[in-house]
C-alpha cells in the first residue's frame, strides 16, 4: 500500500462491506464530514441508525490526538472503527469496532500514562495529548466486535485493557475533562 489516502480509502470500504455483511445499510459520507464517515441503517424493522467514522492505518498505531471535549459523543450511536490495513496487498485487514467514548478514554489513558512516566528520561516526552498516537494493544478488546453495534454505546461493555481503570482513577493519568464517565472506568 502506497499512501495513506489508499489505506484510507481501503478501510472505509472495508467497513462499509463489513457492515452490510451484517444487516446495515451503509453510505459513505462526503469527505469534510468532521465527526462521520459511515451512516449505516439496519435493514432489520428496528432501523437503528449508527454514525461510524474510520481511522485506518498499515503501522501498528493510530493518529488519534484528543481534540478537548467536543471530540466526546453527542449521541449513543457514534462509533469508531479502527482499521490495520496490513501492507500486502494479500494481508489480513483487522477492525476494532469502539464507542466514541471508550475511543477517547483510551487514548488519553494511553498518552497520559506515556507522557508523565515517571521512569522516562526528563526532557523526551512533550507532546500534547492533540499528537496522541494510539497502539493496536489499546484496543484489543474490540477487535472484530461487530455485535457491539447492535445496541447503544452507552450498553456497551467497556473492553480496554485492565490496567486502564486503575490509570483513570491515577491523578497523574485520569480521564480527559468532561468525560461523561467523571473519574473512573464504568463496570
């Protein structure tokens, strides 16, 4: 894979596939779209409406850098799929099916915890949360959870990793402000 905008393009119609495999109806949205790259509708009689936006990437992490408190939900239908878009053209594509606020408490646990290491050589670690880059391990959880989209973010199990609820309860690390789950991991 050449470029990002490739491995951009490949995980959106991946997603897109993946969710019409599963009774959606997907639409790609324009590009410019701030917080959407997917609407999907399920063909079911429910016709539950989810907003999937995409982050793809062939390395083993992810620009993810917290935006402040308007990157949070406005609804229990947002959801993020990340995409690992394996650099042969034969390699595997994995998805981590996230809500909107699991996604943004574990990148600011993930780079908080990276930041404020107190073990890392004094001077080394500086960038804001905003430059956060996100590790495939944070989100091992979720990979493939396509069930999760069948209810509300707000139902969904928090799948982090064990260490992250003692972390957002760290005053060192924490939670981002405003997060809707206050000081601590829910469950």
């Amino acid at each position: 894979m050449a470029d990002t905008k490739q491995a951009k393009t490949v995980g959106e119609h991946f997603v897109c596939a993946a969710l019409a495999r599963r009774g959606w109806a997907p639409a790609l949205t324009r590009d410019g779209l701030e917080r959407t790259d997917i609407l999907a509708v399920q063909t079911d009689s429910s016709g539950r409406q989810i907003q999937v936006q995409v982050k793809a990437s062939t390395a083993r992490d992810w620009p993810l850098g917290y935006r402040g408190p308007r990157a949070l939900a406005v609804s229990d239908a947002e959801w993020f799929v990340l995409v690992h878009v394996d650099k042969t053209v034969d390699g595997p594509v994995r998805c981590f099916i996230v809500p909107r606020d699991h996604l943004w408490a574990g990148v600011w646990i993930e780079h908080m915890a990276w930041l404020t290491d107190p073990d890392a050589k004094p001077g080394t670690r500086n960038a804001g949360v905003d430059k956060a880059f996100s590790q495939v391990v944070t989100f091992l959880g979720y990979e493939e959870r396509w069930d999760l989209l069948d209810r509300p973010t707000t139902e969904a199990p928090v799948l982090l990793p064990a260490s992250f609820r003692e972390h957002a309860t760290n005053p060192r690390i924490g939670l981002p402000p405003e997060h809707p789950w206050g000081d601590r991991v829910p469950g």
